[in-house]
C-alpha cells in the first residue's frame, strides 16, 4: 500500500511541474514573441557544448567572455555575447537559450542551444580539433528533445501545435571550409577529390536531408544562415596568399558563394515542396558589407586577442594572453570569430532586415509573426 501511495504522489508532484512549467511558458509568451528557440550550429552558436569534451574547438577560458555579463568565460568564441544572445533578447527572452549539453529539467520547453564548435554539415568536418556535434548528431538530439516535450504534453498534436510555433535558427558550414575544404596541414582529401562547385553540392545534398529531418521533427519557423565572408577572416589571410590587392583570399569567398548560391535555391526548394514550410535565407554576406566605420570600427584584418600560433588551436586566443582594450573597434576577437559588437549588427539586421538583401523572403521579425 505505502508503495502504491508514494507512487502515486510522486506522479501527482510530477503532474503539477508539468502544469506549472506549462503555466509558466504561458505567461512568458506574452513578452516573448515565440515560446520557444532552437539553435543549431557551430562556434557562431556554441554557448558550452563543448566545455567537456577533448577538443580544442572551446572557449572557455580567458580571455574570452572579458565582456560577457561577470566578465566569465562561458564556452562562447567571443568576447561577449553571440548571435543567439542577441536574438534571444531581440525576442523578449529574458536568458539565454540554454547549453543542450548542461540543460536542467524544462529548459527543453523554452528551446536549446545544440551549437558546437568545430562542427560542419559534414561528419568529418572539423575532426582535426577532437570531438564535435556534427549537424547530424544536433539533428539526432533534437529528435530526443521533441520525444521529451511529446511526453511533457502527453498528446502528441498538442506537442505538434507547439513545436511549430518555436523558432529555429541554424547557422553551420563554415568548418566545412575552414577545417575540411581549405585545412592545409594536411590538406583534405575532399579539395584533392572534388572541385569546388562539387563539394557545394555534396554539402547541399546533405544540408536538404538535415533541413528536411528537421521540417519532419516539427520545425516550420526556420531561419538558416548562409555563410559569411570566411576569405577575409585573419587566420586564413595568414595561411593564403592574397592576390590582385584584395584584402580577402577571395578564391575561398568564390568557393563559398557556390554553396551559398545553391542554398538559396534550396531553400526556395523547401518552401515550395513542404506543406507551411517556412524557411528563410539570412544573407550573412550582404550583413558583413557596408562601412564598419559607421558603428565605429576600425580594424578588419587582425584579432583583437593574442591567438596561438600553432598546435590544433592555432589562431584562438591564447589562454590569458593579452587582449585589446577597445574591442569595439575590432571586426575580429580572434583569429576566426567575430567581436560582440559584430554579432550584435549581424543579429540586428537578422532579425531586422536593414537592407532587402539580409533576408530573404523575410527576416527574423517578420517569420517569428506570419
Ligand atoms: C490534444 O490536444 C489537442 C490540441 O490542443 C486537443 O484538441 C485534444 O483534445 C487533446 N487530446 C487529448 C486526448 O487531450
Ligand atoms: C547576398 O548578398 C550578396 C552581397 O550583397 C549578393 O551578392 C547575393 O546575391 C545575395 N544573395 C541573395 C540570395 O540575396
Ligand atoms: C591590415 O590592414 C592595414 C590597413 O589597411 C594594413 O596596413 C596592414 O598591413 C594589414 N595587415 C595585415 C596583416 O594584412
Ligand atoms: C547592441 O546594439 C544595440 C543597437 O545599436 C545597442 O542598443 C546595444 O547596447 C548593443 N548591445 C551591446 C551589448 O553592445
């Protein structure tokens, strides 16, 4: 009898966080513009994933997260805070989407972070630094994260009705390029292998069957990021000649334009074929163009951190090593990822578009309210 009568309280103090959990989301959708966000993709996105695993693809040391909120490092690649900190806020969150990887309880309810550094739309893509979630792996999670809220609304079409009112941001392919297409040392099998042109279509082939798992788990608010302007990053100005004066290696920019371009077409694709569908194209290219004067900043080409010169993690910031004192200034924290103040812009003008181009068919704004 005692058995029976703590099993049932037990089941009973279970029903109750489920309904005030529920409660909670409610009330918070009121101030929120979306009940929920999920966010896939690399260091971009990596809020700690990769805290714990042997890789040298992690951040959490100093000096990164200088600027973050308690000056701490976090696991973020950036001084501060990154993309999915803006837009969370831009969407009337009052935190950060949490770390998938160190989630408490009925913080899936409210979205996660499935961001890992290093990771690619390939599996083999950034094996170099160590382990990684690959976008198939966040892929795979996230089909255990909408089994758990499945179970949470025990009904499976009111499960349905709320996953397809969250936001889902993805923003990865830049290690396809940096740490597998153009590695140097060695260099990759796939840059002996296929043309550029044929390696944007092995990514693509592969991004429309991710894209489509995702659409089948549920998701229809889909934002994905094209990829920026990885020629002009420092790390790989230091590893590429530049030619014709160009400030960028700009055979790495055409490389990535090809995937860009068919990315476009692959989303016009998916909206087209699947029933509600509603995937947009974030022009991180057109974000990045335009006068960084106007916001104040000054240098394009150089980190702002003291980066390692060799090993694995060459071009991160060195562990305490030094650091500049007007980061604002700065495109670059370290040798590959951007500044607080350019996530900022390019999470603003995601979320807004600023120029027609940002965004396509709409921004941020305007998918989280059709
Ligand atoms: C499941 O949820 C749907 C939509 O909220 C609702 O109409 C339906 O009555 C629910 N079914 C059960 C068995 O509670
Ligand atoms: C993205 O922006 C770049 C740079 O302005 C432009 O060349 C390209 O056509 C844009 N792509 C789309 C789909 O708007
Ligand atoms: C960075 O740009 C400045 C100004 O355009 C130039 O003088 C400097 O040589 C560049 N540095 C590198 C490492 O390319
Ligand atoms: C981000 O940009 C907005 C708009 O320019 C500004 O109000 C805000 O202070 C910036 N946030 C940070 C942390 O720099």
């Amino acid at each position: 009898m005692a058995t029976i009568t703590i099993t049932k309280w037990i089941i009973l103090s279970i029903n109750i966080l489920v309904i005030q959990t529920l409660t909670l989301t409610l009330t918070l959708t009121h101030a929120q513009q979306v009940p929920c966000f999920f966010i896939f993709g690399d260091s971009q996105t990596d809020n700690g994933n990769n805290n714990r695993l042997l890789t040298s693809a992690k951040a959490n040391y100093r000096p990164y997260g200088i600027d973050f909120p308690g000056a701490i490092p976090t696991g973020r690649f950036t001084n501060g805070k990154n993309i999915p900190d803006f837009l969370a806020e831009l969407l009337g969150f009052s935190n950060p989407i949490p770390t998938f990887a160190f989630r408490r309880g009925s913080d899936i309810l409210r979205g996660l972070n499935y961001g890992s550094g290093a990771a690619g739309i390939l599996d083999s893509s950034g094996i170099r630094q160590g382990p990684r979630f690959s976008m198939n792996e966040q892929v795979a999670i996230h089909g255990a994260t909408t089994g758990q809220i499945t179970a949470i609304f025990r009904n499976r079409t009111a499960a349905d009705n709320y996953l397809r009112q969250c936001l889902y941001v993805v923003n990865i392919g830049s290690n396809d390029y940096i740490n597998n297409y153009y590695y140097q040392k060695p260099r990759s099998l796939s840059s002996l292998i296929y043309t550029s042109d044929q390696f944007a279509d092995q990514l693509i082939a592969q991004f429309s069957r991710q894209l489509r798992r995702l659409y089948d788990l549920g998701s229809r608010k889909v934002a994905v990021y094209g990829i920026g302007l990885i020629g002009c990053i420092p790390q790989e100005i230091l590893l590429y000649p530049i030619t014709n004066g160009s400030p960028c290696v700009d055979k790495i920019n055409v490389a990535v334009g090809l995937f860009n371009a068919r990315l476009v077409s692959l989303i016009n694709n998916l909206n087209n074929n699947l029933p509600n569908a509603q995937f947009t194209y974030i022009n991180a290219t057109n974000i990045a163009l335009g006068d960084p004067a106007l916001i104040g900043v000054k240098v394009l080409n150089a980190s702002c951190c003291e980066v390692q010169t060799s090993g694995p993690a060459a071009g991160q910031c060195l562990r305490d090593g030094a650091v500049c004192g007007n980061r604002k200034e700065y495109i670059f924290f370290d040798n590959f990822h951007p500044t607080e103040i350019s996530n900022n812009v390019t999470a603003l003008r995601s979320y807004r578009a600023l120029l027609p181009a940002d965004a396509s068919p709409v921004d941020i704004e305007r998918l989280v309210r059709q």
